[in-house]
C-alpha cells in the first residue's frame, strides 16, 4: 500500500546543506546545496502574507541564505512543496477553510508543471489565489 502524503511528510529525512561533489540542477560542484525538509517548506509558506505570491525561485534563494548555503535543490523543493500541498489539500477537502491549512497556492503557479500534479490541479490554486485576491 501506498505511503499516505502525512507518511511521507514524517518519514523525510531533516532539512541538511550538502556540499556538492560534482555539478548539480545548475549548481556548481563545490557549492553548498540546501536539501529542504517539508517542515521547512512548510514554515516558509505560513510566513508569507495574506494575498501574496511568490515564485518558487525566491522561496529557494531565501531558503539557501536563511541557512547559509548557495542554492535549495530544485528537485527536492518540488517534492516537498507537493507533499505539503496535497496535506493542505486533503484538509481542504476534509472541510477545513484556506485559512486554516498551509498556502501552498501562494508560491504554486497555476501553469506549472507542480500544479498540473497536485489533486486540486491549477484551476483549484486559481480559485484559491483570487479568493484571498477579491
């Protein structure tokens, strides 16, 4: 059976700065690389202000000086993201409001290939996008 998106959210290793040994996702050999944990990602996400977005760029590069590294990984961001969000997700479906789960639509856009993954799919993080927008 398939690990629920709250396992694997538990079972991801801590958030780490990797020393790379050879080029990685644009990143040089050399470089210290953040491997973000979904809790981190989490924290970045709640920290963001009501209404605003961010491209997920800008969560890496604040992420990697945050904790004195030269870049997030790229790979490793998107898949947290995606675990926090269908977490968020689920909840939403449960019946909880947007105002009680993580926003995960407010560094999500919609014509990523991430929202394409997601369950609510782009036109979910559009709706909730204007909902705090309107």
């Amino acid at each position: 059976m398939p690990k629920s998106w709250t396992q694997k959210a538990a079972s991801a290793r801590p958030a780490h700065v990797a020393v790379l040994e050879k080029a990685f996702a644009g990143v040089p050999a050399g470089a210290r690389l953040l491997i973000p944990s979904p809790p981190l990602i989490e924290a970045y996400l709640r920290a963001i202000p009501r209404g605003e977005v961010r491209p997920i760029t800008q969560l890496r590069a604040e992420l990697a000086a945050a904790e004195a590294a030269d870049a997030t990984c790229p790979v490793t961001t998107a898949i947290h993201t995606r675990i926090v969000a269908e977490i968020a997700t689920e909840a939403l479906d449960a019946g909880l409001p947007p105002e009680a789960v993580v926003p995960f639509w407010r560094v999500v856009e919609p014509r990523s290939d991430l929202a394409r993954k997601l369950s609510i799919g782009p036109a979910g993080i559009e709706r909730l996008r204007a909902a705090e927008a309107g």
